[in-house]
C-alpha cells in the first residue's frame, strides 16, 4: 500500500503552525492494515461503544508520552468527550482530563503523531453527529 506509505510520511514530516496533524484513514476497502508494516513504535487503541473514554484518552496520552505513533480504531460512534479530545489535539497537539478534579493535561511529543482508523460506514455515522468530523483531520486517506 503505496498510498499509506505517502500518508505516513506526510503525517511524519508536516508542522502547520507548529501543531502536527491528526491522520484520517478511510477504509473503504474493508481490509485489515497490519500497522507495525508501516510504523515501528505505536499503539493500537480500539474505540467502541464498550470502551470507557477516560480509559481511551489516557492510552492516548500515555503513548503519546512515550513517544509512540497512536493507531485509534473507531467501531463506533464517538463520544464528544473523545470528539473534543481529537479537536484540541488537531489544535494544539494535547489532551486534557480530569481525575479527581485535577487538571492533567499530555502534550504529543515530537516523535509521537495520531492517526484515526475507521471505516466509510463509521465516519457517515460520526459525520451525522459531527458536522466538523471530517475537518478536523489532516490529512486524510481513503484506502
């Protein structure tokens, strides 16, 4: 997959403002990408609707820490807790959450990017509720 290759690599190169990209990756083919042929050092974070989104946003963050590229495969609807999260991270590259009423925020490291994964059929879903889904993303692949 030639075009993932150039998708990755544009993700890993621009800077627009100082802020890296969210990745947008449709599959309209339905095929499994096998990520680690492409992105040595990444996490995979699966989002469905038996995910907790506190459990999701601090993989997220923790893998942004480490430095590690973050694969998040949506298979459902997002919440807009999740929605607002891929918002501030299109923007200013973090993420913020409460525990406890303490403030914790992560700001993606130089190494780290984040690509969001989900078929044509979820991102109709997500479009419906967000008008801005797709906006938020760049760039932004069908495959």
């Amino acid at each position: 997959m030639q075009k993932l290759e150039k998708f990755i690599k544009a993700l890993e190169l621009v800077k627009v403002n100082g802020v890296y990209g969210v990745g947008l990756v449709i599959n309209q083919s339905g095929e499994k990408v096998n990520w680690t042929e492409y992105i040595a050092n990444m996490k995979k974070v699966i989002y469905s609707t038996q995910t907790d989104d506190l459990t999701v946003i601090k993989k997220i963050s923790q893998a942004m820490k480490n430095g590690e590229w973050v694969i998040v495969e949506v298979k459902s609807v997002l919440s807009s807790e999740v929605f607002s999260q891929f918002k501030l991270l299109a923007r200013s590259n973090r993420v913020q959450f409460s525990v406890k009423e303490k403030l914790i925020e992560f700001k993606q490291s130089g190494e780290s990017r984040v690509v969001v994964f989900a078929n044509k059929e979820m991102i109709e879903e997500n479009k419906k509720v967000f008008s801005d889904f797709i906006n938020i993303f760049s760039p932004v692949i069908i495959i």
